[in-house]
C-alpha cells in the first residue's frame, strides 16, 4: 500500500479596518485593556442593530479577485448558531450558501520545484469571537472574557483539499500571508492571532504509485477526515500535521479507520489530542440574518475594485531580477515585505547614472544590515552604502599592479579576450575582485585599457 497524506486548509484573517465588522468599535484588541472596544452590537445586546462594515466587504472582494476567484454578484449573510462563552449573541454572523467569492486557485511550486495549483473554494466574510483567558484570582482558578476582538471583521479562506505534503502547506501560506501583506488589508501576523490556521487532513491508501496519488485528485477522498484547531504558528502546523500523518498512517497500517474529529494541539504534549466529533453543517442551523439585507454587486463595483490590485510579490521580484539585474535571492528577500520593496526603489531611483553599479550593494546593505526602515530614509541609505563603498577603494596604483598581475598569470583568458570572447574579460574581472574590493565596472575598464596597450 502507498499512503499519500490529503490536505486541506482552512485560513482566518482578521481584517485591518479602521472599525469592528457590523458597529463602530475600534478593531485594536491586541494587548488592550480588557473589554473598552465594545457596545451593545458586538455586546449582542438585545435590540442592537448590525450595520456591515462597507471596506471590510470592498477588502473581502479585493482579496477573493486577487486569488482568481469568481466575485457572486448577490451575496449575503447567515446566522451560524452555537454556543460558546465568547460569543455574546449565541450566533456568528458568517455567510453559508452565498459567500461573497468563490472558486479560485493559487499557484505554488513545491519543494522539487513542480508547479501544483491549489483551488480555492471560497472566500467569505464573518465577524470574530471574544476571546477567553483562564486565569488564577485569589487561587480560585476562573475563566475571563474579553470582548474587544468580538465583531471584529474576519475573512475565512477554504482550499480543495489538493495538498499532498506539509512543504507545500507552508509554502501556500507563506505566500498567501504576503499577498495580504501586500494587498495592505491584514497584518496577517500569527503570533498576535490575526492570521490563524485550520488544517484538515486524511491519508490516503491506495495501491496505486505514490506518483499518481500526488499528480492526482484521489477519488473517493478518504471517508473521514480530522480538522486541526488552536494552531497559531507556522511552526505548530507543521508538527501538528507531522504527528496526524503518522498516526493516522498507523491506524490504516493496522487496518483501522481514524475517526472523523476536531483535534487541538498540546504544545506541551507534542501531540494532537481530540476535542469532539466533527460537527455537520446542519448542527449551525444556519439561517439568513434577518437584520442585514442580501448584497448585491454590479461589475463596475467588482472591477473598480480590480483596478487597486497592486503589483503582488512574485511579479515585483521578477521585475526586479529583470530591471536591477539583481539575484533572485535577493529579490525575493527583498520584496517579500513591501516596506522593504519600496525603501530599496526608492533609493534606486536616487542614484546618479554614473552610480549605477551600486544597485546591488544597495540590496545587499538592506538585506544584510538589517536596516531599521522607520529610521532611515532612502536618501540617508544611499549616503551610507556610498560611504562604505569609497571606504574600501583602493589606491589606483595598487589595483593597477593587481590588475598587471592577473593579466599575467592568466594568458590562456587574455588571447581568447582578443580573439573576441567577451566572457574571457568577466573571468579576468572576477580574478582581480578576489584579491581586492572594488568597483566592477572600473576593473572592467582598466582591464580593457590595459590589454589594448598589451
Ligand atoms: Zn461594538
Ligand atoms: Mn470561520
């Protein structure tokens, strides 16, 4: 028997809006003062009325085009009901039936650098809980709530279950939290909760070789599947489903079927422990949300809202191999936080054209030095990277008798130079910058000269 893991993702982000999802509350509930961003709307009063929060919709869409998804011209909200602590009204106000987007893919390449296109199927928008912290007051173990992260807005993200290994989880995520980085609508920051994951995952046995089960989408899937909560790290995804895959492999081993269930993992056990039978929709009994009316969004809504799609980071890093001629380690590094991407254009465009070779000690000196952003402007960090770049110059007559050197040693370079290779003049300029530091171009130059008059 092959056993190929099947996963699936479920991704929360909650929304930087400037308010809470359906009142006027401020979103901030990260390290807050307990319970001072609420109301009688994200109380769940009785009679309070929810308004829906216009940019956390726009934003929604944003994200829902940017990851190829169909916009649902109507669109609306459901009540799910269930009851929890954390959640004042007994109800979440999410979308059931007709989520704002649908059927999208993002594409990664995994690890073996094989292209793998993962579908989306659906982006919806939903408001967050209340958060509980369990806590000792006068020895007395006891529970606490804290509504300021109640209502505020919340965009829920579903995959296919088209992840064959924990590599290419890690991979999507990583690129979907910098495309919301990018798109500027979340921090999409795991440590402060505001980017949280649920993985689902089956193993697959099948005789079939372990080539196929990956390339394709198994069917039947596995007839269960066990759902992961409370993960807030990176880190934990990967040992979480690190330890599901080999015990649930285990189980098939032996000829057990895991159960369908909801498991949390224990940082403190290593291990994932079970929490309930997963529910079935119908246990939400959702229902329309009588106190919001359906939405509705025309195309010219929809594409004015593809038009602020901005440059994402895999098109800004190849631009910028292509246009600074930079590595594609260093684009990378260097786009993968907007702030970062647009600190080093900048300062780019700050050059002098006779400055030019410096674009990549640029690049290298905000990558290396870990230069703090806030306190540098681009001006300052030209001035620096110059400064250090003149600092290492050496006397011309010192690089003009290097230069005499490694034309002598190396004659083989110097007549394929003069028949014409021009990759000859690189091997040489190469030779000289590994026993000095110095400017590319003026090696270049001085080479030349020198072989002319050779
Ligand atoms: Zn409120
Ligand atoms: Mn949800």
């Amino acid at each position: 028997m092959n056993y190929q893991p099947i996963i699936g993702l479920e991704v929360h982000v909650e929304l930087a809006t400037k308010s809470k999802m359906f009142c006027g509350c401020p979103v901030e509930h990260f390290g807050v003062t307990p319970n001072i961003h609420t109301c009688p709307v994200c109380l769940g009063l009785p009679g309070a009325l929810p308004v829906p929060n216009k940019k956390a919709v726009e934003w929604t869409i944003l994200l829902g085009l940017t990851l190829g998804c169909k916009v649902n011209k109507e669109s609306k909200f459901d009540r799910k009901n269930y009851f929890y602590p954390d959640l004042p009204k007994g109800y979440q106000i999410s979308q059931y039936d007709e989520p704002i987007a649908v059927d999208g893919e993002l594409r990664i390449k995994n690890y073996e650098l094989r292209d793998r296109i993962i579908r989306i199927r659906r982006v919806h928008l939903e408001e967050d809980t209340g958060k509980l912290q369990h806590a000792e007051i006068n020895s007395e173990k006891v529970s606490l709530v804290d509504f300021n992260r109640s209502g505020v807005p919340l965009v829920e993200i579903v995959t296919e279950p088209d992840f064959r290994s924990i590599e290419e989880v890690d991979i999507f995520l990583k690129k979907l939290q910098r495309i919301i980085r990018y798109l500027g609508i979340s921090g999409a920051d795991m440590e402060k909760g505001s980017m949280r994951l649920e993985p689902s995952i089956s193993i697959s046995a099948s005789r079939k070789p372990l080539q196929d089960l990956v390339l394709q989408r198994p069917s039947p899937l596995p007839p269960y599947r066990v759902e992961l909560k409370n993960i807030n790290s990176f880190r934990f995804v990967r040992k979480a489903l690190e330890y599901e895959i080999k015990r649930q492999t285990e189980m098939l081993r032996t000829g057990v079927q895991p159960l369908q269930q909801t498991r949390g993992w224990s940082e403190t056990k290593n291990e994932t422990i079970p929490q309930r039978e997963k529910e079935e929709a119908h246990d939400y009994r959702y229902f329309p949300e009588p106190d919001i009316p359906p939405m509705r969004f025309t195309s010219d809504q929809v594409s004015v809202i593809r038009d602020q799609i901005s440059e994402l980071p895999d098109a800004k890093s190849a631009r910028f191999v292509k246009q600074y001629g930079i590595t594609d380690y260093a684009a990378t590094i260097l786009t993968d936080d907007p702030a970062m991407a647009i600190h080093f254009e900048t300062a780019v465009q700050l050059l002098k054209p006779e400055q030019s070779f410096l674009v990549a000690d640029l690049a290298n000196w905000l990558i290396n030095k870990r230069v703090d952003l806030s306190g540098t402007t681009p001006a300052e960090l030209v001035i620096q990277v110059t400064k250090s770049k003149e600092a290492t110059d050496i006397d011309q007559n010192e690089l003009d008798k290097i230069i005499t050197e490694v034309v002598g040693i190396n004659k083989k370079a110097v007549t394929e130079y003069k028949l014409g290779k021009e990759p000859a003049l690189m091997f040489l300029v190469g030779q000289v910058l590994r026993k000095v530091k110095a400017d590319p171009r003026l090696v270049k130059e001085l080479l030349k000269e020198g072989l002319l008059h050779e």
